[in-house]
C-alpha cells in the first residue's frame, strides 16, 4: 500500500467531579422540593442531574464558558443549570441553580 500509517497516542484524561458544600445544599434542597410536589419526581431530578454530573465529567469542556472559567450545563426537563470549573484533572461544581431565582444570586 502506498500510504501511510501512523499511530496516534490518545490520552485519556481521567476527572475527578467533586461538589462543594453550596452545591450540595442547593441538589438537596431541589430534590426535596420536588418530591414534595410529587412522589417519583424528586428521584427523576437527582437522576437527571446525575446524568449530566456524568456528561460533565466524560467531557467538561463540551459546556460553554460564562463567567470567567466558569462553564455552564442546562437541565434538560428542570429549571436548573449546573456550574462548574475544570482545574486540571478536577471539576468542581459550585452550584446547581434554580433558574427561577434572582439571577443576581447565580455564582
């Protein structure tokens, strides 16, 4: 064959999601409220969420940069957006916002 070949070295990179206490406190409060609206529905949230928690982490540069090196991942079906950062091999996620709220409180 007269073309030819070369091997790519892929790398994987391996990232490390971690929520802060803020983010947690606002996933927590979320899915109460939602299952206090209707059985099922707080646990059809935190899967939703914890979903993109995995689409975040398998790819955390696919979300939009918004405010400095904070990126942004909408809840499909929720009011909610995700944000995060990427340093390094780690993301952390500051908030999971209502999108209801006073944008003015957002991160």
């Amino acid at each position: 064959m007269g073309g030819s070949e070369r091997k790519i070295d892929e790398k994987i990179m391996i990232y490390q999601i971690s929520l802060s206490p803020n983010a947690e406190a606002d996933l927590l409060e979320a899915t109460l409220w939602y299952e206090s609206q209707q059985i099922g529905l707080g646990e059809k949230f935190l899967q939703k969420v914890e979903s993109y928690f995995f689409r975040i982490q398998n790819n955390p540069l696919h979300f939009p940069l918004k405010k400095g090196t904070l990126r942004e991942a909408y809840v499909q079906k929720f009011p909610y957006v995700i944000i995060y950062q990427v340093i390094g091999s780690n993301i952390i996620v500051f908030a999971v916002f209502d999108t209801h709220q006073n944008p003015e409180r957002k991160p």
